[in-house]
C-alpha cells in the first residue's frame, strides 16, 4: 500500500496491492483521495477492511507519516513494515556518493541476515564512505525494526 499524486485531478491514489495463494502479486483494489489526513486514510482502510471482511497479516506502506497512524488504528494486529524499494529510491537524493556501493545493497536487501551481523556491516560501511553522523541515515537506521 503505497500513494501516488494523480497530477491530472489532483487526487491520491492508494493502490492495495498483495499477494495471492499461488504467491503472485495482485492489486485487491485501490481508492481515490482528495487529502492526505489521517481521517481520510481511516476511512479508505476501513472501507477496504470491510469490503474485503479480513485484515491483513502485513501492512507495507512508505514512509508517510499520516498513512502510518492510519494504519496503525485500522489494523491494530497487523504488522506494519516500511517499504525497502521506496527507502532505496530516495537514497540518492539523501545521500551524495558518486556511486551507491554494491555492499550496500547486499546489505539492505539480505532477508537471511542476522541483526547483528547487518549492525556490524552497517557500521562497517558507514565508516569506510565517512556517514556515521549522517542525520538521514542514522533515522534509517533507529526505524530498521520498520
């Protein structure tokens, strides 16, 4: 469940997209905001909870800040995770490196690691291009349970 700005008509789209049980991915839904508010995402959640009569096991959404309250009032026994593929996209904007290292993604994408090895690696790599005080890396990190 990401959003999207529909520039046209000025409208956010909020795709529900998940996973079907031959494990493909397929969009359930979507709906049509005219604002981004806490009680907007509310009320599109609920109305997709109701339409569908289950909640969901995962919640993905980005980093919006209003999506994720909303979220967390809806599907109170959901677990609720960031969207890696969208923290990677903004990732060049954040952070000034003439390339972004291959270690790096290897790291962020690894679902096998163990969470100390991924700390041990992380510093590792913040050390060796000079970002241990970076303040956006380091909010990365204090969320990475997200």
């Amino acid at each position: 469940m990401t959003r999207c700005v529909s520039y046209w008509y000025n409208l956010i789209f909020v795709p529900f997209t998940g996973v079907d049980n031959n494990k493909r991915c397929v969009t359930f839904g979507a709906g049509l905001l005219f604002c981004e508010t806490i009680e907007a995402y509310i009320w599109l959640l609920r109305s997709f909870r109701e339409a569908y009569n289950k909640q969901p096991t995962l919640v993905l959404t980005d980093q919006d800040p209003t999506m994720r309250q909303a979220a967390s009032v809806v599907y109170m026994g959901s677990l609720h995770r960031l969207c890696v593929w969208h923290i990677m996209k903004k990732l060049p904007s954040k952070v000034t490196l003439k390339t972004t290292p291959k270690s790096e993604h290897q790291l962020v994408w690894n679902i096998y690691i163990k969470l100390e090895t991924f700390e041990r690696r992380w510093a590792k790599l913040l050390e060796k291009y000079g970002l241990e005080n970076h303040d956006w890396l380091r909010d990365m990190f204090n969320i990475k349970e997200f």
